[in-house]
C-alpha cells in the first residue's frame, strides 16, 4: 500500500486508455494504493478532463484512436509542462516508446505489464515530481524572501505596488494581477494598479464583486477558484476571455482589511495550485504592513508638507507685513523714503562679488530691508533735523538696532535676518553699538549691510545737508576701512558698485552721482 491516507493530499493520476479491461484495472488497482484516479478513453477525453480537475500525473496508452498518446504528449507539454506523463507500449512500438521520453514523457510500461511495476513507476515518478515541487517551493521560498526585503526596505507606495504586482505576474505565473486599496476618502476599496503578462492582450478583465470578495475574506475563506465558479466574484464576466482561474488574497493588517490583491488565468489548462494560493497569501500577508506604513509615510510628508506650506504662507505674511511697516515709516519720512530698497540692493551686489550662493544673496537682500525695522519705535521728527543731535537724541536713536532685534525674534523664518538689523552699526574696531562687536565677532551680514546703509545715507538728501557725489563717499568708506568697516567688504562694495555704474552708463541708463 502507498504512504498516503485519507487526511493526506493523495496524488491524482488520470488513466487514458482505449481498452476498458486495462483502464479499469489501473484505476481499480491504483486506487487501492491510495491515490485519486480517474480513466477516460481518449485523448480529448483526458484534455477536457485535465481542464476540469488538477491532476500530479498521467498514464497514458501509446495508441489510441483520433489522438494517440503522442499528440497528447505534445498538448500536454504546451498546457502542462510540469505535469508528470508515463506512456503505455506493446513490444512492437518501444521505439517510439523512447521518442516519447524524448519529447518530456517520465517513462514507458511495456504491455502487458505486470500491476506491481505499474505501481513502482508511478511511485517513482510522484516522487521526482516531488523533489522538484520541493525544489520549486525553496526557489518560491527565496524569491519570497527577496520579494520581502524589497518590500521592506521601500516606504515608496509605488515602487512597492510595482514589486507585488511583478511578483504575481513572475512567481504565481498569473496572467493579470491587480491590487485594490480601501481609500479613507471616498470610504471605498478601489483598483490602485493591475499589470499583464506577455501573454495576454490588455484588454478588459472584468469586473470585481469587491463585496463578495470581502464578505470571504472576512469570513477567513480563501478564494481560490476555477472555471464558471470563479464568476461569482464578478460582477461583470472578462470580456472575450475565458476565465480559467481566480485567486485573492486579502491585505490585512491585524483584523483590518485594508486592500486584495488578486490573480487572473486566462491560460487553457493553467489553473492556480493551493501551493500558489499559499504563496500568494505569504506574499499578501508581507505586503499589507509595507503598504500601511509606506501610506502612513505618505500621509506624513503630505502633512507636513501642508505645514510647511502653511508656515511659508505666514512666514511671507509676516514679512510682508514687516516691510509694509518699514516702508509706511519710510514714506512718513521724504529723506529716507526708499532708503531700505537701495540699501538692499547695494547689499545684494556686494554679496554677488563675494560669490554667496543664490539662498545667501536672497537672505543678504532681505536683511538690508528690514535693516531699520528697529526705526519703527522712534519718532522720527526728532531726528530730522537741521543741528546735531541732543546727547538724549543720540541715545533714542542708537536704540533702533536692538528694537529692530526684538521686533524680528518672535518671527522664526525672519530670525536669520536678525544680524542685518542688530549688527549694522557695529565697527571693526569695536567702537561700534549696540553690542560693541570687533572684526569677525560682527556677523557678515551685518558688515555688508553697514557699508551699503552708510552710502546710501552719504549719497542721499537729509534734513542737515544735501546728498553728497559718488565718488566722495566712496573716498570716505575706503579712508574708514579698517576701523568702521571691514577692509575686505570694502573693496568688494568697491568693485560692485563702479562695476554696477558702468553698466548703467553703458545702458544710457543714469546712475547716482
């Protein structure tokens, strides 16, 4: 007797054979031995019969009316090629016998046989069959392995969508593969992607029941189906295919199903295995925790790139607002009316010779606007005036840099501007205000914007004197290098402004005097 009982998967073997007496025995003897076996008379017979059922091998007479065991032999190796095939022979046709192993068959019994070898045969052919299953399910193991450690390590939901689907099409050798998704917003399972084989044209697969599918994978039924009974998943049939297999697997993370992922055989006689069912199942089971965490990923950087936004938003109302104030305190002023835009553009050329990156330069412009944003805070009127400043004028004044500080602080995205307006009346010798800050202690920014707020202030009409000529407040910032300026911005704001006048002149464009 065979190793096989009934709580066992018992090998099926279909019987072909033109001689009743023969088919009858084999199948009687056969199932004796344990194994499923059914016997049909002919080649047609056997095909239709293997469209039907899965069968682990099939013994099959050499001759036969109509399709002799040949030509099954050669429709099998096009449908089945995996399934194990044993050819029956008189003495006179061994020859063609051996041709037939040729062309895939297992092995040949000589007629008339005795029943015991008939039984040593097929038990040797089961079990070759299943080494190779074996060997198979390791290569399915590794490839799931891998497939796995791709999943894994990707919190792209697209690129790990692309990995299952090819996985489907490569390891369960499915002609479509699709993957539904329960999207929160529309409270709904929807079909996220599906991919084809070379096989098949992409044509329309149908329509799923996703309410059957789910009502069975909630139940913890698997579905794995074939031929008309997979239809009942569908609510609209594939148009012109014949569906021969169906099988889903759920996405589910702990008690939630988040998502199927499915299977589709159009290929005659290429129905889906239990052994395929369960990897399919491994491979669902590894996906559905890779989805949920790459969605919750997604869903991470899509907040925060809304915060972001949000924050950029405020931050540019803020600044906008700033400005706004700096330029409604300009224009209550004539002699300072479009001081800072000037000041911030004689701060940008020089940061553009000093070869600062874009963001720098960007920052550098910025800053020389909101430069004497700390004037807010002081009345104006005083300070325009003919004479020199009062002893308490002066310190009003020198307050607008530690004003300008405070106003800018409680702005994050403007706390990088802070050096502009803090620092800008700060000397390289130290003699400067607020902080009395000396050579490279004084932050660059406020260097570049000291030398640009001094010449725009020399170059400009004040209530105590008239503007004075380019070139003479030029003079005055070199001969200060050293002690009120930094030596090297010096000769930067140097190069970029005569550079900047030249090209206005080349222009015909006029430049400040």
């Amino acid at each position: 007797m065979s190793a096989y009982s009934i709580q066992d998967e018992a090998p099926r073997i279909l019987v072909v054979d033109d001689e009743k007496v023969i088919r009858e025995i084999l199948t009687e003897f056969l199932a004796l031995e344990g194994y499923v076996v059914r016997g049909v008379a002919d080649g047609e017979s056997a095909l239709h019969e293997l469209e039907r059922r899965n069968y682990n091998l099939v013994l099959s007479d050499l001759k036969m009316p109509d399709m002799g065991g040949i030509d099954l032999l050669e429709r099998l190796t096009t449908l089945q090629p995996d399934l194990t095939t044993v050819i029956m022979t008189g003495f006179g046709t061994v020859e063609t016998a051996i041709e037939a192993m040729k062309r895939g068959a297992y092995d040949y019994i000589l007629k008339p046989f005795k029943i015991e070898d008939v039984v040593h045969i097929v038990e040797r052919a089961l079990e070759r069959q299943r080494l190779q299953t074996e060997n198979f399910r390791l290569k399915e193991a590794v490839s799931i392995y891998k497939i796995s450690q791709a999943i894994a390590q990707s919190l792209s939901l697209e690129r790990i969508l692309d990995v299952i689907l090819d996985a489907v099409l490569v390891e369960a050798d499915a002609d479509v593969a699709s993957l539904w998704l329960y999207d929160v917003k529309r409270q709904q399972f929807v079909e996220k992607r599906h991919r084809y084989s070379e096989r098949v044209p992409q044509e329309n697969t149908g329509r799923i029941d996703i309410n059957a599918l789910f009502e069975s994978h909630r139940q913890g039924v698997p579905v794995l189906a074939h031929g008309p009974r997979a239809l009942k998943f569908f609510v609209e049939a594939p148009a012109d295919k014949r569906l021969i297999s169906f099988c889903s697997m759920p996405l589910q993370v702990h008690d939630r199903v988040i998502g199927f992922l499915n299977g589709y055989s159009y290929t005659r006689g290429q129905r889906f295995s239990e052994g395929q069912r369960k990897m399919l199942a491994v491979l669902a089971s590894r996906a559905a925790v890779s989805i949920e965490n790459a969605q919750l990923y997604e869903n991470i950087v899509g907040k925060n790139r809304d915060l972001t936004l949000v924050n950029q938003t405020l931050a540019h109302s803020f600044r906008a607002t700033v400005i706004g104030f700096a330029h409604a305190l300009e224009e209550s002023d004539k002699y300072t009316r479009g001081h800072s835009e000037r000041v911030s553009f004689y701060s940008a050329l020089t940061a553009r010779v000093l070869s600062l990156p874009e963001l720098e330069i960007e920052r550098v412009k910025q800053a020389g606007l909101m430069h004497d944003i700390g004037k807010i805070g002081i009345r104006s009127e005083k300070l325009n005036k003919p004479g020199k400043l009062s002893t308490e004028e002066a310190a009003m004044f020198r307050t607008h840099p530690a004003k300008g500080k405070r106003i800018l602080e409680p702005i994050p995205q403007m706390a990088e501007l802070i050096p502009g307006a803090w620092c800008h009346h700060e000397n390289w010798d130290g003699s400067g205000y607020p902080q009395g800050l000396a050579g490279d202690h004084i932050p660059l920014l406020g260097r570049i914007v000291a030398v640009a707020d001094t010449y725009d202030a020399m170059t400009s009409d004040r209530a105590y004197r008239k503007a004075m000529r380019h070139d003479f407040s030029l003079s005055e910032i070199v001969r200060c290098q050293g002690a009120q300026f930094d030596p090297e911005i010096v000769d930067v704001f140097v190069r970029a402004i005569e550079g900047w006048r030249s090209e206005q002149l080349k222009s015909g464009a006029s430049a400040p005097r």
